[in-house]
C-alpha cells in the first residue's frame, strides 16, 4: 500500500486530506472574469471570499495553485456547494484519472506531465477541473502553471473561449495538457535512440539500468494516460446539460490523442525490447568469444602439456634420456605441433 494512502486510513469518506508531497509556502489565487467582449484577470496571495463569489452576468474561471491548502479548497467548495468526495477527489493524488457527475457540476482529473532534464525523469502532477454553468475552478498540484498557454489565448478577442461556456474552457485545458504528453513521449524516443547508438559503447551495467529506467518510465506515462482515455471517451459521449453537443466534438478529438499517445508507449516499449534483446545478444555473443578463445588455447596446449607430462616421468629405461640432442628434439616437436594445430584452425576459420 502507498505510504500517501495511509495517511486516510480509518477516515471518514469526504475526508479533505491531501496525500501529495508538494507543499507552497502560498496558495496562488488567479481569477478570470469574461464574457465575449471582456475579460478581467487577477492574481492573488491572499483567499478572498468576494473575489470568488459567483458572477450574475458572464462567467468566473478560478484557479488555485497548491493543493496543500485544504482549507482554502474548502472554502471554495462551500462557496459552491461542491461535494465533499469531490474536494476529497481533488486533493487525493493518488487518484487516477477520470471523469464524474455531480449534481450541479462535473469534475475531470488528470496529470500534468514534465520531463526532467537534469535527472532524465518524468515528474507527474495531479490537476482537477471543476465546472457548471457558469463557472469553472481548476486546481493545480505542481509549483508551475499548467495552464498559462489558455489564459493567453483568452486574452484574445477572437476564439472560441470567451465565447462559449465552462465546457468548452474545460476541454482547452485538458487540451493543453494532452498536447504537452507529445513533448514528454519524444523526450524518452531521444533517450532511447541514444541509448540505442551507445550500445555498444556503453558499459553493461549502465545499459541495464536504463533500459529498465526508461520501462519504468514508460510505465508512468501508460498509467496516467490509459485512465485518461477511458475519462475522455465517457466524457466525450456524456449527455449533460453543463456540456454542449459541439463541445463534445473537440472530446473527441483530445480523446483521439490519448488513443494515439498509448500507441506511442507501445511502440516505445517494443523499442526497448528490441534493445535488451540486442543487449543479451551482444552479452552472448561476447560470452561465446571468451569460451572460443579459452577453447582454442586449451585445445593447443593440451597435446603439449601431455608430451611434457610424458616425459616428467622418472623412468630409467627411457630412449631419449640418453640422447645428448633428445631436449631440443622434444622442443622442437612440441613447436611444429604447435604451429600446425594454429594453422589448422585458422584454416577452418575458427581463429577468425
């Protein structure tokens, strides 16, 4: 059992406990007040009760920053009547992915994805999509902001944002994150075709650690995309009032994505399977090169160990013992068995 699930061990359901490790000194505040001809957008350090209250003409994005701040989030969720399992959803980030009704909104879960240069890791943040009819609150897990690329997209006139309701903002946000996996699944394609071209030149030890590295890698981005792709697709198909049937197009197409970068993991994976197989084979095919040469000499030097074993023997009555010449006729024997059994084998290629 993971050590952030014992922390809920014994509670209560609705239990608001976060089970991450990312902790913020300061939750950061920014909310979005549009409509289709404007926009007002604000930061804040501190919880404001009125900056959050719900809007009577347009529509509210709030977004939170740091999803240690429980009582913050609670606050928000009493403000609009969300469920506590949905504020405990949201700060568990141990959940997978997914979609759910509630009865006066929808929540989707999903992670955002970086690659690590300097450690050559994948760090996963949890992120949650609350939205209604005219509004939308997002919470963020990890120290960036994941959604910077849609706020600037806001700030144009001309798009389908401001235009459209909390639906449609809720899929250019998951949109986003979505598009931002490619990034991460050419990041490990570079690391595994680098692996591949220093195979040979890379010592054994190293390249088994990263091959299995790069597996368990791959692991994290099927675990958190698989469940996506099916949150997606009940999402996509979902009939709700809070989502429009021309939202449910663009759905789709983010769910098409998900289908696309699983396929990815898998022809990656398969990538790194040919590479170990290559690894072993190399391994083998080293280990055989030792035995050949081991047999080789061994093959050499047996009949020559049995000529001078024969004539260690301290028998009296031994014709060459009495020859002056007898010494270097042995040696020169042993010499040209020597020389004819290396000409023998390289003959056959074996020395080759």
């Amino acid at each position: 059992m993971s050590r952030k699930k014992r922390k809920k061990i014994g509670l209560s359901p609705g239990s608001i406990i976060y089970t991450g490790k990312f902790q913020t000194p300061n939750p950061t505040l920014r909310i979005t007040k549009y409509n289709q001809d404007h926009l007002n957008e604000v930061s804040l350090d501190d919880f404001s009760n009125d900056a959050i209250k719900p809007l009577t003409n347009g529509k509210i994005w709030i977004d939170i920053q740091g999803l240690d701040h429980v009582d913050i989030i609670s606050q928000i969720g009493e403000k609009y009547n969300l469920h506590p399992i949905l504020i405990e959803n949201v700060v568990d980030v141990e959940q997978r992915p997914k979609f759910e009704e509630f009865e006066n909104c929808l929540l989707i879960i999903f992670d955002t994805l970086r690659f690590n240069e300097s450690s050559h890791t994948i760090q996963n943040y949890q992120n949650a999509v609350v939205f209604g009819d005219d509004y939308l609150i997002s919470f963020q897990e990890g120290h960036e902001d994941s959604f910077g690329s849609v706020r600037e997209r806001m700030q144009k006139v001309i798009g389908r944002i401001r235009s459209k309701g909390p639906d449609y903002l809720a899929y250019a946000i998951v949109d986003t994150q979505v598009d931002s996996y490619y990034l991460v699944m050419d990041k490990i394609e570079e690391e595994i075709e680098l692996l591949e071209s220093n195979l040979e030149l890379s010592n054994e030890k190293d390249i088994r650690q990263k091959i299995l590295h790069l597996k368990k890698e791959l692991i994290t981005i099927r675990r958190t995309i698989h469940p996506l792709r099916e949150a997606l697709g009940k999402m996509s198909r979902f009939e709700s009032k809070f989502i429009e049937p021309t939202t449910s197009i663009f759905l789709k197409d983010v769910y098409d994505h998900t289908v696309y970068i699983l396929e990815l993991t898998e022809t990656q994976k398969d990538m790194l399977s040919s590479i170990y197989d290559l690894y072993v084979a190399q391994i083998s095919m080293r280990m055989n090169n030792v035995m050949k040469a081991l047999t080789i000499v061994s093959s050499i030097f047996i009949p020559l160990s049995f000529i001078a074993s024969l004539y260690g023997m301290n028998f009296e009555n031994m014709p060459e013992l009495k020859n002056p010449n007898g010494y270097f006729y042995v040696l020169g024997f042993m010499l040209f068995l020597l020389l004819g059994m290396i000409g023998y084998f390289k003959k056959r290629g074996w020395m080759d």
